[in-house]
C-alpha cells in the first residue's frame, strides 16, 4: 500500500506515515528470526517472506501472475532498462495496462526518463522466476542466457508465454531506443 494510501487511512501525516513504516522496518530487520520482511517497492510499501526463506515456501503461496501479463514482464527482463515507449511499439496499447499491473504486483519498477518511463525488474520480479541474481543488468543477462538456450528472440520467448492471446509481437529494434543513455542512469 502506499504512504498516502495508509496516510489518508488513518488520517495521519504523510510523514508521520512514512516514519512509523521506517521505524517498523528496522525494527523487524533486527530481528534475525523473523520470517517477514517489510519492503517498500516500486513507492508501495508490503509485508513478504524473506528472500532466503522463499524457495522453501510451497508453490500454492506464491502469487499467481496473470497468463496475460507474461510476454510484457519477459520483453522488458530481457531488453531492460527499456523505455515504456519500445514496449508500447512491440505489445500495442495494451503495454501500457501491462506495465501498470506489474508495477502494482511489484515486478516492474517504472521511472519517468523524459516523456516515457524507464522499465527496470525488481527483486521480486528474480525471486518469482528464480533469477539468482537480483541486480537489473545481471537479470536481463540472466534471461537472455535462458532463452539462448531456448532458440528463442526476445518477441518468439513473449508470445510463447501467452499462446491463446495469439500475440503479434514485434521485435525490439535497437535504432528505435537509446539503451546507453537509460543505463546511464
């Protein structure tokens, strides 16, 4: 939830939120044999199981991402930091949904860069495909590597994640962004 959701909640100060919430926070970091971890992502702030307890949770706990959503999160770990804009010129107008459900989730870190955004993974994002690393660059090297193996593009990989959507993916053209200028960042 975010501080001015929970702010407007409970009719507090946005700062009296936000320091309470980071008080909270290292609170429970201190104590080593607690399961949760409060994290803020993406500017939402959610109580989750600890990234070394994770893989032992059963599949059953972990949240569901919808079919739908896939080829967008898979474009964007594989060309990543990629502009919303490069996504929208390979999904359509339904990039833009796409983009804003996975933030909301916490997979997707969205960042204004001029007139588009900046799209970047989180670690949620790794730790929900088992990514064992977490750092955006690494991810991506990661993902490419794993459709390599595959003999997949990055558009055959998105399309083959949603089959009954039938998608019509275009591949990514490196002319039409400025991938160094994002990484500058």
């Amino acid at each position: 939830m975010a501080v001015e959701e929970l702010s407007e909640l409970l009719e507090k100060p946005v700062s009296e939120v936000e320091g309470s919430l980071r008080q909270l926070q290292s609170t429970i970091r201190r104590r080593r044999d607690s399961a949760l971890q409060l994290s803020d992502v993406a500017g939402r702030w959610i109580f989750e199981v600890r990234p070394g307890l994770s893989p032992h949770l059963p599949e059953s706990f972990r949240a569901d991402i919808p079919q739908r959503l896939l080829p967008a999160a898979a474009l964007v770990a594989y060309h990543q930091p990629m502009a919303q804009s490069q996504l929208v010129d390979m999904l359509g107008q339904r990039a833009y949904e796409h983009v804003r459900d996975l933030a909301k989730m916490g997979l997707l870190d969205r960042r204004r860069d001029g007139l588009t955004r900046r799209l970047t993974t989180t670690r949620r994002f790794a730790e929900y495909f088992g990514c064992p690393e977490i750092e955006y660059r690494k991810v991506r090297s990661w993902f490419r590597q794993e459709a390599e193996k595959m003999g997949l593009t990055s558009a055959q990989l998105a399309a083959s994640l949603a089959p009954e959507e039938q998608l019509s993916i275009n591949e990514f053209s490196e002319e039409s962004t400025d991938e160094d200028s994002l990484e500058a960042e």
